[in-house]
C-alpha cells in the first residue's frame, strides 16, 4: 500500500498546485515526498538545473550551459594532488559470473538490452558533503549521510503539458582519437541506444499522444577528476492529457523503474537484474525530482555514492546486449566510477 500512498499524495500536491520534491527508490518501494516549504537543507542539499536550496552553489544559467559543460565555478582552483579517490573494482572473475547470467538469458529470448551493475569500494578525502559541493552535474543531491549522486541523465521533464524523456546510452573515453565517430558507428552501442529510446516511446504512448523522437543520438561531453566522457542521449516528446497535475504521481509511477538502467523487455529484465546482481540497489538507479506547481524535472540517480558503515560504495554499471564483449563491459562500469570535478591542468 505505500505504493498508492506515494502516488496519492502526489497527486494531492499536483492538483493543489504545491511545489515539490520526489526521491523514489529502484523498485518503487520507498519514496521521500515532500513539499519544497517543508524540506530541510540541512538534511537534504539538491541543486538540479536551475532550481536548488543550497544558498553556498549557484544553479547553472541554462540548460545549454550545463550541456556544455560549464558547471559552477569555485573561487578556489583544485590541484589533483588535493584529492584522493581511489576504487577497488570487484573482481574481474565475479563480474564474469554475473554477466554470464545475463548473457544466458539474452541467447535464451528472454532479455534482449539489460543493464547490470555492481558496487565498488571507493576511498577518498572528501566527505559526502564536500563531493556534493564540489561536483559539477545537471542533477545532484545529497541525502542526510547515506548518499550523494550526481547525475548527468534526465528521466522526465513536463514543460506545458508536454512530457519529454531523454535516455542515455552509450559512453567512451572522449579522450580516444576520434572518439565521437566510434560511439556514433558502435554497432553494439547503437543497437542498445535504439532500443531503450523504443522502449521509452512505448511508455510515454501509454500516458501522452503524438509521441515521437525529435532529437536522435546527441552527445554530451562529461569532464571527471582523471578523464573526460562522452556519453549519448536522445529526446522523446509526448503530449499529455490537460488534467496531468492531478496525475503527477500516477503518471511518474507507471513510468518507473526507468528503462535506461533496467532494459528489455522491462518486467522479464528485472527479474534477470535481481538474479544477476549481487546487491541490492535501493535508492540507486531510483529517480528524484521536482515539480515547481506548473512544470516537472526529474533525473535517474546514477553516478551514485552511498554510505554503509562508514564505508563508501561508488554503484556502477552498463548494458549488455548479445553483442557485449564483458572485459569492455567490466571496464565501462570502472570509468564509471568517477567524481566530475574540475582541476588545474584537466581539460
């Protein structure tokens, strides 16, 4: 029942017009809905695009600008010798095993795009609060002590009654010559990238009409603390019915788990997903936002650090197609593991 309790109480706060903020779990089990008024700084830091309650950071200007890169700047300059961060990656020889038992269940019929993850042991210097402050994404948050996440894929977006989605797959080393050409031409990753933008014009025709693609492929440049990324995204537009507010919560719900980190088809996947994983996601992979009283913006919670027993774990992870070669897979999920801060001398 607390599934209809969530997506009640949205949809009370949706008609009453209340600005919002919404963090529900992978599985829709757990959610924090709370109106803006009452949310406490203290406890829960965001800054997502233009809209944050962290009087210390200055949200972006623009949307194009956060595109571009051109994240907050600190009146201080960062040398890579002031931060520690280093990963401990489970063995190559575990993640085999579970990428093996998605790659079974793909030549079996029963999946054919799952995205599987694992959590990797990180330590570092910084405290959760000092990764929030310092990292440079579209979306961040940090949740009391349990976690941090700074992401750089949106989930929905309702603007005007329209409902936009923008799923992303597919990522390089944009330092690699050429970098762009062999994202773009990956037979594998444009293969995984059409399916999950396939999936997600499915879900959207469920809720809107006149769904369709109006950006394919686009990339977007990611600078980290030791490389930088290119990572691919599409656009997918609906338009919704007039009375959305007071759907706000059905509407979020029949949407979730998202498709870019579960796959294809999404019911049959998951089941794979919690076979294969060995660890439980909880808020990771789950979704936060806000809706303003007019308009909707919400992200996937990737790029994902959570704290247990006074141990960081970075959570990671990739999607598989019959096409995936698991040393390439195992070695996207390390680059992965990442803090998107700028430094002296990075480019």
């Amino acid at each position: 029942m607390k599934r209809d309790n969530y997506i009640n109480k949205m949809n009370e706060l949706g008609l009453g017009a209340v600005p919002f903020l919404f963090i529900i779990d992978y599985e829709g089990k757990n959610a924090i809905i709370e109106p803006l008024d009452n949310i406490d700084s203290e406890l829960i830091k965001y800054n997502f695009c233009v809209k944050s309650n962290d009087i210390a950071i200055s949200p972006l200007e623009s949307e194009e600008a956060r595109r571009k890169g051109e994240g907050h700047q600190f009146d201080f300059e960062l040398n890579s010798s002031m931060i520690l961060f280093n990963k401990f990656p489970l063995p190559y020889d575990d993640y085999k095993k579970s990428f093996d038992i998605v790659m079974n269940n793909i030549y079996d019929g029963n999946s054919y795009l799952c995205n599987l993850t694992a959590k990797t042991p990180i330590e570092t210097n910084l405290s959760l609060n000092d990764i929030y402050r310092l990292s440079n994404a579209r979306y961040k948050m940090k949740y009391k002590d349990d976690f941090v996440f700074f992401s750089p894929e949106t989930f929905v977006k309702i603007i005007d009654g329209h409902i936009y989605s923008y799923p992303m797959k597919g990522t390089i080393d944009a330092d690699i010559p050429n970098a762009e050409e062999i994202l773009l031409n990956d037979d594998k990753e444009k293969a995984e990238h059409i399916t999950i933008v396939d999936l997600i014009r499915n879900d959207l025709s469920i809720l809107s009409k006149n769904v369709e693609v109006t950006k394919f492929r686009y990339i977007d440049k990611i600078k980290t603390n030791d490389k930088n990324l290119l990572q691919v995204s599409s656009e997918i537009k609906g338009i919704l019915p007039n009375d959305y507010k007071n759907k706000i919560g059905e509407i979020i719900f029949s949407l979730l788990p998202a498709g870019s980190i579960t796959g294809a088809p999404k019911k049959k996947t998951v089941e794979i997903i919690k076979q294969a994983e060995n660890y439980e996601r909880n808020f990771y992979t789950g979704i936060a936002g806000i809706f303003d009283g007019e308009n909707l913006d919400s992200c996937v919670m990737i790029r994902f650090i959570e704290q247990e027993e006074e141990k960081l774990y970075f959570k990671s992870g990739g999607g598989i197609t019959y096409q995936s070669n698991p040393e390439a897979e195992y070695k996207e999920l390390i680059d992965k593991v990442y803090l998107p801060i700028y430094q002296k001398g990075k480019k």
